[in-house]
C-alpha cells in the first residue's frame, strides 16, 4: 500500500469518552487523529449543536428533544452517558459546533467530517445548513459537510461550495447514479 493511512476519529474517542464531546475530540486529536467525524442537530433556536440522536437521553438520561428546545434549556445538563460512564464525566455537556471549531483552530492540520442528521433537515430544512456554515467560517477549508440526504448536499454544493461526503446505507445501483450528478469528494457507505 503506497497510500499514507489515515486516522478517523469517528464521533472523537467514543470507547473511552462520551461521544462528540470537546474531552472526546481532544484525545483523539492529542492521540493523533487526523481525520474527525461528528454529528450535529439544530436547537429551537437555531444553535447548532454536536449530537447524533435528537434526544438527549443516552448522554443526560432527560428526554429532551433537540429539535424541541432551546440550546439554553440544556446547555448546563451534565452530558457525560452516566449508563456508561456512570458519573465520571459529569462536567461534559452538549458542545456547540462553535465550540468545536474553536478546539479544531488548535488542530490546524485536522479534519472535520460534519455530519447533518435526518431529523434537524426534516424539522429546519436548508436552514440547517446555512447556520453550519456560519458556525464552520474559521475551519471551513478544512470541513467537509457529510449527510444521507442529497438535497441538502446539493444546496450546500450549490451556495457554498463546501467538499462534500455523501453517505449511503448500502451500496446499490441506484445509489451508484447519484454521485455521478453531484460528485462528493468522499463517499461512506
């Protein structure tokens, strides 16, 4: 193999820290990781914020519904995944994606993956996009917007000109077709 190999963090250092959060990111970073991967959803209020499921539950044991409220109601809700961590990282909570583009300005040679999730598309549309972007300006050369939805891709393409990866849950046919009129410059399968 002539093709250096490179390191993804996916969701930061999820075995040992709870995933996408800032602890998380930093020690895949300081561990070496070149490449990161995280996920985002939209607040109520349209803060854009590190988290794959909607609801908060598994990190904070509360259901709360991301989508549902305002970054202010939980911001200050230990985020640590008690279930698994039980109260080791009690002082984590939900970090923004402002945030995490802060600790990526400490990483200038880092990556990010930025993964829009399903249900922050479905209840904000575009409008998803767009505040990514503003949270993104000061890493954006070094991002790349990642979903499973297409249209939203095809706007970011489109408006922004952001690289993309395009993430397919199976490989087929007809998902084959797609990125031949919307070429990503990765696709996760």
């Amino acid at each position: 193999m002539t093709e250096p190999i490179h390191l993804v963090a996916h969701r930061g250092q999820p075995v040992s820290f709870p995933e996408n959060s800032l602890e998380s990111f930093t020690h895949a970073l300081q561990s070496g990781a070149g490449y990161i991967e995280t996920d985002i959803q939209l607040t109520a209020d349209g803060v854009v914020v590190l988290s794959h499921d909607e609801n908060l539950r598994k990190l904070t044991e509360k259901n709360i519904c991301i989508t549902k409220n305002t970054y202010t109601s939980f911001k200050d809700i230990p985020a640590g995944y008690p279930k698994k961590f039980s109260n080791t990282f009690n002082h984590c909570r939900i970090p923004t994606l402002a945030q995490f583009s802060d600790l990526l300005q400490q990483w200038p040679e880092a990556i990010a993956f930025v993964e829009l999730k399903q249900e922050s598309l479905a209840c904000f549309g575009n409008k998803v996009v767009d505040l990514l972007m503003e949270s993104l300006t000061a890493i954006e050369e070094r991002s790349f917007l990642s979903s499973f939805n297409y249209d939203a891709l095809f706007y970011a393409r489109d408006k922004y000109k952001i690289p993309l990866d395009w993430v397919f849950l199976e490989c087929s046919h007809s998902t084959q077709i797609k990125p031949n009129k919307l070429p990503p410059e990765y696709l996760f399968v």
